[in-house]
C-alpha cells in the first residue's frame, strides 16, 4: 500500500458512516452490573450480572462461539466472565443469553502449545481485555503464556477457529466436550483428519438430571493432517488412541492432535453442528463453510448481521449507538435455530424421532416469561417472516408433545417461571398480521392449557399444563394454601393470578379474532380476576386465603415475598397491562394511581433489572400524563444501560432487557402484547427509521432534541397535528413520518385525553 492510499484509508473512516455492526460491544453484560438498583434488589447477587458471553455467528444461530474462562455446563454459570483472567477454551455453545439456566451440549476447543497439558486450569492462559477485538461475527485474543493468537467467526450452524502459533513448540488442538454429567464422547478420524464429538442434553427445572433425549452433535474437520494424537478420561492422557467415552458423573473426556506447522503456522479448524445427528452435523459444514478461507465466512457473517441490525437506522450520538446496535445484537440471539439445513430436528418432549420441517425453521429456548413483554413483539415488527417460524414451532411443540409449551428450553417442557405468555406471544404475533402458522391448531392448544387442568402427576410435574389451574379455576385467583411443588417457583400465588388473568385477556384476543364467541365471553371474564388480588384498600396487590381473608403480610415494598415472583408487591401491582384503567379504578381513581407510580420511582422502588416492571414507566400515560413517562424513560435509559462491561442492570434473560432498550430509545414500548399498539415515550435519537415487511419505512424525528430536551411538546403524523399518546402497529407498518418538537419542560396538555387509552384502546 502506497502512503496515499494509506492515508486515505486512515482518514475516510472519520467521514464515512458506519456500518451498524461496528457499533455492537458484545461484552456489555458480561461484568457485573454497575446500577444501584442492581446492587439493592439482587438476591445473593443473582441478578448482579447480566450473564452475557459474546456470542460470535449468526443472528439465532444454531451454535454460537465464545471465548470460554468457565470450563462447566452447570446452572446458572455463563462461559465467559469479563472479570476472569484466564482463558481455557473456545466454545460452540447453546447458552440461552443473558440467563441463569444452562449451557447443553456443547463444545470446547483450546489450542496449546509446550508440554501438552489438559486439565482446564493446567491450559489456561491469561488475556488482556486490550488484546481482545470483539464484534457479532468475529473475536480475536492473544494467548499471552502460549503466545498463540486465536480467532473466532462462524454461520448459522457452524464455527470457524484459526490459530497462529509463534513458538517453535509441539503444537496441540485440544477438545472437549463439556458433558457435566460425564456422558460425552471423542472420535479420532486420522485419516479424514475429523474429530467426532457427542455431548448428550440433561434437562434441569422438571426432570433435573434426566436425559432430554438428544445430544449436540459435531463434526470437526482440519486443514493440516496431524502429526500425532490420543485422548484422554478423567485426565489420564492416552496416546495414539482414538476413542473416548465417559460413563459416570464427573468424568471427563477429550481429545488431543498434534499438528505439524511446516513453514505455516496458522492452524485452521472447521465445526459443524447439530442437534439431530452426526451426519446432519457433517452435512450442515459442507453447506455453509466450503472451503478454507476464513476471510470469506466472517465476510459473510458481517453482512448477515449488518442485514438483521440495519433494519432500524438511527441518527444520534456515538455512545448511544453503542447502547442501541448493541442491544440489538442481544435480542438476535434467541430462539435458537435448531433444525439442520435439510429441515431435520430432534422431536419435541418426549418423541424421540427425528422429524423434518415443511416451509419453516424450527426454533427452540424461548424464555418466554422473560421475552413476552417487549423482545417477541420487537422480532414481529422487524422480521414478521421468522415469527412466523418462531410460532410453528411452538405448534408442531404442542402436537408432539400434547400441550402447548409455557417455557420451552432443551426442546423440553419446563415450568422453570410461571404464567402461560405462550398465549400472548401467539395473540401478538396474530393481532399485528403475523399469519404464516397454524394459528386454530395453536388455538386448540392454547385453550386446552386455559380450561383443561393436566390430570396425569407425572406429565404435570414434567411441565406440561397451567400451574394452579384448578384453584384459579375455583377461586378465580391462586389462593395462598396452593403451593405448586411441581414447578421451579413453588408459591408466588398472587403474582400466577395476575398472569394467568393477563394470559386469558389474550388468548380471548385470539378467540375473538378467530370468531370463537363464547371463549371470548369467557375468557374476557376472567381477565378480570386480577381484580380479586389487588386490594381495593391499599391499592396493592396482595397474597389471599381460599375464604377471601388478605394475607398478614402487607408490607408492599418488601423486596421479597413468597406469594410474589422476584420482586415486591408494589412491583407485581402494575401487571395488568390488558385493562389499566380498571387497575386505576381498583386502586381508587388517577390520583391515587399516580401517586403510587410517583412512589415508585421518586423513591427508587421500581427495579428495573427484572422483568415484570418493564412496561410501568408507560403507564403515566393512561393517567394522560405522558410527560411523566418522557421524563423517567430518559431517565431509566442514562441509569441502567451503560456502555462498559457492567452496563446491564440484571440478567439479560434472552434479550427482553435489550428488547426494552431498544423500544425506548426509538420512542415507543408495546406495554401489553396482544394488542397491536405502542405507547409512545421519548426517543434517544434525532432520528430513528424502520424498515416494514411491506418494504416501507417509517420515521420518527425528534427535533431539538438534547439531554434537557426530553419533553414532547407537540406532534405532527404525515403532515397532521398528533395529540395521541399511542401509536398503532398499522401506522408503522404502512411507513410515514412522526415528527415530535422536543422541549426542556413538561407539556401537560399534549397526550392528556387518555379517554381512549382504555382496556380496548377505544
């Protein structure tokens, strides 16, 4: 390169937009939370860190690669800590992002050089955070004690590692299957120069330690033929072998070759995976990664991200791209792609038959407790096309498995969180147009686990059906005698009754849209029941005996409280999302509505690092108070999101806390799935665009817009004054331009007919 071209290359990047890839930090999340509220609400520091790992590949892909400090597959530990000092591997991993679950079948590979050692602590080498280069489709590290460089990309379902090794020393791949059971199992294949490696699946939640039925399949292919190789079991290192499998609990297997340098010595390895078999694994590579040039794949994984996050272009400041492309990013990691190129899955739950697709990818980990609220509605408003895969997979889930799903994990039912938002997935997807899935099929399921209590113990207790359905039934709440033994949360009556009458307001959406009368009757009935747990006293919800009697405790601020799901009651009272201005009628008029939303958050009682809170700083808004939800949401955005390590307030719990970000930084939040509405905030940006399905965009401009400036002072909708503080999914969907004139102080006159903001928005 000559100087000129040097120097254009240097100085065109100051003029030149960036791509929106270039703005993703994959290791927000990865450090422990650096907000107050963090620190004041978590529990045993559970929720101090947004347990995120870089998930280098594709959007939802299939198996993602991470560099790896946590050589386990145990709950609650994520591969990659940013505050660790060592790196032991390279990870394929299936880690549901930003949870406190489980990574499952998945791979580690670790390059050593030297005296061959094996153990994850004897590997280990130490990194700086200096060295690492990190983005959606690539991650690069220097191994500084084995002064070997590792890099990272990858496709939908398959990984791409190369590494450079300096020292003039025996060059080593090691692998590993992480199977904390001790099930896993190594293949050597000299002569194809392949690796074969099974990690068989354990569920957790119900049927903790029993098999899910299926493995994390791959095939590992070299460039280099290998100079020698052996395995090892419970650290016994065996050379010149080919084969290794555990067999009992906490033994652990792998495999090594030995790679001869020559004059190269940069060292490339191939992985395809899969969740169905070995075959589909091998098939899986030879589709997506042909041949040998790692350029090409991060090429190609680059555009592929580039393509998912320009869907929504911003004008603004640089940090707030960071905090913006960057959530992005995290709520494009789940579901989790999981049928190979040629359609075939494991089956579902119990049925142990590889199935195929027919028009559609099938999906799994929907952490749908978690990502009902904003991430699910943000993936039907940006890629209409896969909610649809998204929700025939969750029927072709019920069909095989003879419920509909709550919270699908490890292709597995669970009851790991409680509700029934399966209901309000599918509602939301259908109300904002989404129709390519077997939608009265999935109504037949919704309905069964709406009306039909599960009668069989054991397929109860595997997760199959509502929980405490047949006293919501009785009562019309969960009363406080009924503690549901069968599930991972085992009281929390108050916080289920609330849910559960959220769940039935939305598949009685679905009845009414599917012309199913009498559900609709009923099951808007009984969207009523959050009545019966909000006392009308004290406008707080509160735990109830089976006579009516309120529970003794009342303390509506307690950070914990057995009948309420992590959180306090203060917080649970504001789920109702489907019918607010009953809930301010039953708290005793708006005054006292906003008052109480006032304490949340004039007194730091509002969490925002856990989900059931998310959507309450909108809910002003329905007290024609707007401008109180522009001021908080500004607020909430500077306060629990920043661009560092640390910069998530909680778990990220499969994108729904980035899905929040994300919605609020454009300007508007879906407050309650199921009807295709959002309640308008305050954008972060000048200037947001979203590209629709119909391939029109929609605008919203926010003039004079500065920190200070975070008041809406007037409105105007293609080229008409707008006084509503909503917007409808249709008026994005059919493009258009939404100018709000920003200002430093309150409006109180734009948004205040809230009249029509109503349980039906008429």
């Amino acid at each position: 390169m000559n100087r000129f071209c040097y120097f254009l290359f240097v100085t065109l990047p100051c003029f030149a937009q960036k791509t929106p890839i270039q703005y993703v930090n994959p290791l927000i999340g990865s450090a422990p939370a650096a907000t107050e509220s963090a620190r004041r609400h978590s529990e045993a520091a559970s929720e101090l860190r947004g347990q995120i790992s870089p998930a280098i590949g594709w959007p939802h892909g299939m198996t993602t690669w991470t560099p790896q400090t946590r050589a386990t597959e145990t709950k609650c530990i994520a591969p990659y800590y940013y505050n660790d000092a060592k790196i032991n591997g390279f990870r394929g991993t299936h880690w549901l992002n930003g949870s406190c679950v489980q990574d499952y079948g998945s791979l580690t590979i670790m390059p050593f050089s030297g005296n061959l050692q094996v153990t994850p602590a004897e590997r280990a080498s130490t990194y700086s955070h200096s060295q690492e280069v990190v983005n959606p489709a690539y991650y690069s590290v220097e191994l500084q004690d084995l002064d070997i460089k590792a890099e990272l990309t990858g496709a939908q379902r398959t990984g791409f590692l190369q590494f450079t090794f300096r020292k003039n020393e025996p060059a080593y791949i090691l692998i590993e299957p992480n199977s904390d059971e001790g099930e896993g199992t190594v293949e050597i294949n000299p002569e194809r120069q392949e690796i074969i490696v099974t990690n068989p699946v354990h569920r957790i939640y119900q049927g903790n330690g029993q098999s899910a039925g299926f493995s994390g399949y791959y095939v590992i292919t070299f460039e280099k033929p290998f100079k020698s190789y052996g395995v090892w079991k419970s650290n016994d290192v065996k050379k010149g072998q080919t084969v290794a499998k555990g067999t009992k609990k906490g033994e652990n297997v792998g495999g090594f070759v030995e790679i001869d340098l020559n004059s190269n010595r940069v060292v490339k390895v191939k992985v395809g995976s899969s969740f169905a078999h070995i075959e589909g694994a091998r098939k899986n590579l030879m589709a997506e990664i042909k041949d040998w040039d790692f350029g090409s794949t991060q090429q190609r994984a680059e555009k592929a991200w580039n393509q998912e996050l320009d869907k929504i272009s911003v004008q603004g400041n640089e940090a707030d791209k960071v905090k913006f492309y960057t959530a992005l990013y995290h709520t494009k990691q789940t579901p989790r792609l999981f049928s190979d190129v040629d359609g075939s899955y494991p089956g579902f739950a119990e049925n142990d038959q590889i199935q195929k697709t027919n028009g559609f990818d099938y999906y799994c980990d929907f952490s749908l407790w978690d990502t009902f609220r904003a991430a699910m509605p943000l993936h039907v408003l940006l890629q209409p096309e896969r909610s649809a895969s998204f929700m025939q997979s969750l029927v072709v889930k019920a069909e095989q498995g003879g419920w509909m799903p709550i919270f699908p994990c490890w292709n597995h039912y669970t009851a790991a969180m409680i509700g029934d938002h399966v209901g309000a997935v599918m509602a939301d997807a259908y109300v904002k147009g989404v129709r390519k899935f077997d939608v009265e099929k999935a109504y037949l399921y919704l309905r069964k686990n709406a009306f039909v209590p599960n009668p069989d113990p054991k397929s109860y207790e595997a997760g199959k059906g509502r929980r405490a359905l047949d006293s919501y039934l009785k009562y019309n709440y969960v009363p406080l005698e009924d503690s549901v033994w069968q599930a991972f949360h085992k009281r929390e009556q108050t916080s289920r009754t609330l849910e559960y009458a959220y769940d039935d307001f939305c598949v009685g959406q679905l009845a009414k849209a599917l012309g199913k009368k009498q559900d609709y009757t009923l099951l808007s009935k009984r969207a009523l029941n959050y009545q019966n747990v909000i006392n009308p006293s004290t406008g707080w919800a509160r735990g109830r005996y089976a006579d009516g009697r309120w529970s003794q405790n009342s303390d509506p601020f307690a950070l914990r409280t057995s009948y309420i799901t992590e959180g306090s009651p203060a917080q649970y009272t504001w789920f109702v999302p489907h019918d607010v201005a009953g809930l301010m009628k039953q708290m005793g008029g708006k005054e006292r509505f906003v008052a109480k939303l006032d304490t949340m958050f004039e007194q730091g009682k509002y969490w925002h690092g856990n989900e059931p809170g998310n959507h309450t700083v909108y809910l002003y808004a329905f007290a024609g108070m707007p401008w109180k939800t522009q001021r908080w949401v500004r607020q909430l955005i500077n306060d629990e999101y920043t661009t560092g390590a640390g910069g998530l307030s909680g778990n990220e719990d499969g994108g729904q806390m980035s899905a929040w970000l994300v919605f609020s930084m454009m300007g508007f939040y879906p407050v309650c799935p199921g009807k295709p509405y959002y309640i308008i905030g305050s954008p972060s940006f000048d200037e947001v665009s979203v590209k629709t399905r119909s391939g029109k965009t929609f605008k919203i401009k926010a003039l004079d817009n500065t920190p200070e400036n975070c008041y809406i002072g007037s409105a105007i909708l293609n080229g008409k004054t707008y006084d509503k503080a909503y917007i409808s999914h249709q008026q994005i969907e059919q493009g258009g331009e939404l100018i709000l004139k920003m200002q430093s102080s309150p409006n109180a006159a734009w948004g205040s007919n809230a009249a029509e903001l109503s349980s039906d928005f008429k």
